[in-house]
C-alpha cells in the first residue's frame, strides 16, 4: 500500500553555501600501480578517476573552511547563528559530539547558540537542513549553520574490496539558512523511507557498543572496515527508488518536468545513471561530480549544492530536488524552491 504524504510548506532560506577540500587530489591510476592493477582498472570498475584525500587535514578543518565559506556568503556573522548542526556520517570522535567543537573553533560566542549532531549517514545532510527549516519556520530559532565533513578515505577496505574502496573521497560542504524572505522560497515537500532488512549491507561494525575493544579486540579491529554489499544495495534501489522518488514530487505538487535541478547524493557513477535512466531526468538537470570527487558521504550532497550554485545553476526561483539513498537502508530527499 502507498502511504501519501501529507503536504506541508516549510518557508526557509539558503542564504550561503560553502564547501573544502584537501590539497591533495588522487587518481584511480595511482591506487592501480600501488595494488598492481592493470592501468585503468579502477576508474572502469567504479567510474571513478580521481578523489580528494586528506593528507595533514583532518575533519575539522574542513569542517571550518567549508562552514566559514558559507557563512561569508550568506552575510550572516558567527554572532547571528542560533544553531549549529553537524551532519556528519562518521563523528570526530564518538563524545562529544562535533559541533560544539565547530562552534568554539568558529568563535560562536559561549551560549549564544545549540550545537549539536544529526546522523542519517549519507543523508544526514538532508536531515539536518529538514530538522533547522522546522524550527525556523516555526519561529523558536533565526539562523542555523548545517555542516557536512567527511574523512571517507579512512577504514576503506583496500585489501578485501578495492572496488568499494575506490569509490570514495573526502571533503566538506556547508550551508546557512534563515527565514524566507520571498513567499515560495522554502520546502514544498519532504519524504524518508527505510529499509531496514538490508541493513548489513552498508556498514562499519566497531566503533559503538556493538563490540567492547577491551574484551575483544582482535574481533574490533576486524569490523574496523568499511564493508558494503553493493549488489544487495542495488535490488533495493531497484526495486524501490523510482517510486520512491514519484511519491516525493507528488507531495511537492510537481512534475518531473517541473525540476529545474537535481542535486543527488554522489553514490557511484553507476547510481547516478541509475536514476537518470529510470526516473525520467535528463542529464543535463543532474549534478554529477562523483568522477572527479568520489562518494563523500553525508558532504556529497552539500558539495553538489555548492559546486552548483557557484556555476550559476542554480537562481531564485529554482526548483531544486535532493534526493539521495543512504545505509540502513534508507532514501532521503527534499522539494526545494529557492
């Protein structure tokens, strides 16, 4: 049975984007020479042809690069922001979370804002920017900072799955966003949906609760690693995602046609043909950039975003739709007019 959505219009304003990267850009023929592939390998197994790795970054300076970017572009100071949001995939550490540290980094005065985490995995961005358009619309906060920053390249499963590996690049990606200021500038239509039986399929099992280190830990270095069972992903996708993504233009009241821009979550190249091929986009109306800056995780999406924006693909007035899948299983996505 399809469950209909019922219809809310949530006004909220991106008033900046910004996102970072490392210095160091790697391409899929390096790793082919480092694991003795043949060259070319790679970048044809995985669509891939080079990511962004950290080498002397760490997350959070990312984190504050990407944010001080958007905040610079939304002429809004540190002094304004009523909240901050971090909506990363893999936390900086696991206590506290991370966004009392982007905070006090940025110079956010003591109490003058809430900071805290919101984790969807690849969707958290979507989450995050979903969670600080209610409150603002409902008036009990302003202005709200959401940051997405990502060390992907960490805990890859090189030796097991370099295929898997290879599909993934760090960065960060950041966005502030405030009251509407024009009457359809907001969210016309939200939709999440899990499917939770092929959770194992997407997943770094040490790390939490799930395996004490201090009793066992030959078994938490062995969950230590990424693991992914992309075929498993995949049926799910399938099987699913088009309706899905029917079901969250419904609720916007749009049309296929109607979307002047997809910003999608850089899953693999093959993902990303995926949807234009069975949901009906054109390719022309989806920012792909995940062969040049692989998976990003949770900054896939915000990467997008600002990478479109500053092509000038993106104007007030804009129909813009996000969507994306993300471990667990779930799908995410948000009808935004800009």
């Amino acid at each position: 049975m399809t469950v209909v959505p019922m219809i809310f219009f949530t006004p909220v304003r991106i008033a900046g984007t910004g996102h970072a990267l490392p210095r160091r850009s790697l391409s899929s023929e390096t790793w082919d020479q480092q694991l003795g592939f043949p060259r070319g390998h790679l970048e044809a197994a995985t669509g891939v042809r080079s990511r962004f790795v950290c080498d002397g970054e760490d997350q959070i300076d990312l984190a504050l690069a990407a944010s001080r970017e958007a905040i610079s572009a939304s002429g809004v100071c540190v002094e304004d922001l009523d909240l901050v949001l971090g909506a990363c995939a893999v936390p900086y550490q696991l206590i506290p979370s991370t966004a009392p540290l982007v905070m006090q980094k940025l110079g956010v005065p003591e109490g003058r804002a809430s900071g805290h985490d919101v984790n969807s995995t690849c969707l958290s961005f979507l989450t995050a920017f979903d969670l600080a358009a209610g409150k603002i619309a409902s008036g009990q906060i302003r202005t709200a900072l959401i940051f997405s920053s990502e060390i992907a390249s960490r805990a890859l499963p090189w030796k097991d799955q370099p295929e898997v590996a290879a599909l993934f690049g760090d960065g960060a990606a950041a966005a502030v966003l405030t009251r509407a200021n024009a009457a359809r500038s907001g969210i016309c239509a939200n939709l999440m949906r899990s499917y939770p039986a092929a959770y194992e399929a997407c997943r770094i099992g040490a790390g939490g609760t799930r395996i004490d280190f201090h009793a066992a830990p030959a078994e938490f270095a062995k969950h230590a690693y990424f693991q992914m069972d992309g075929k498993a992903l995949f049926r799910v996708t399938r099987k699913h995602f088009p309706a899905f993504v029917q079901e969250l233009l419904a609720a916007a009241g749009w049309g296929v046609e109607d979307v002047d821009l997809v910003v999608p979550h850089q899953a693999s190249p093959l993902a990303l043909r995926h949807m234009v091929e069975h949901v009906g986009f054109t390719a022309s109306r989806v920012v792909d950039i995940v062969a040049t800056h692989g998976n990003q995780i949770a900054a896939s999406i915000p990467t997008a975003l600002d990478i479109a924006w500053r092509a000038g693909r993106i104007a007030q007035g804009s129909r813009v739709l996000f969507v994306g899948t993300s471990a667990g299983v779930s799908f995410g996505g948000l009808a935004v007019e800009i």
